[in-house]
C-alpha cells in the first residue's frame, strides 16, 4: 500500500484515504482545507501514545497551510 503523506512536502498524496490505500483518480491528488481535521487526529494521537512521529507530522502538514 503506498503512503498517504508525502514527509518531504508536507502533503497528502490523496483527499481519500483508508484501510484500502489511497484514492487513485487524478481529482482525488489535491490537498484541501479538509486536511487540517487529520492534524486533529495526528494530535489525538500523540495524546494517546506519546510518539513523536504523530506530533511531527501535524506540525509539518500545518506548516505548509501557515506559509
């Protein structure tokens, strides 16, 4: 299954997202405002478990809307 984020962008390969991988139809590689809801996620999660990774990731992709 590829990624959904791209850790050297900042960017999601995908609007849709899930348990089967990542939308495949050429409309569906754009980055919304409706990403900002999975940095919501991201800091639940490293709520939850403490790894840094989830942290990081929130703050890169949040970094790319504040520019």
């Amino acid at each position: 299954m590829p990624p959904w984020f791209d850790w050297e962008s900042g960017l999601f390969h995908s609007k849709l997202f899930g348990s089967d991988g990542i939308g495949a139809r050429p409309s569906s590689h754009v980055n919304l405002p409706d990403h900002l809801r999975c940095i919501n996620l991201c800091l639940q999660a490293h709520e939850v478990t403490q790894s840094s990774r989830y942290l990081e990731l929130a703050v890169r992709h949040g970094g790319c809307w504040a520019d």
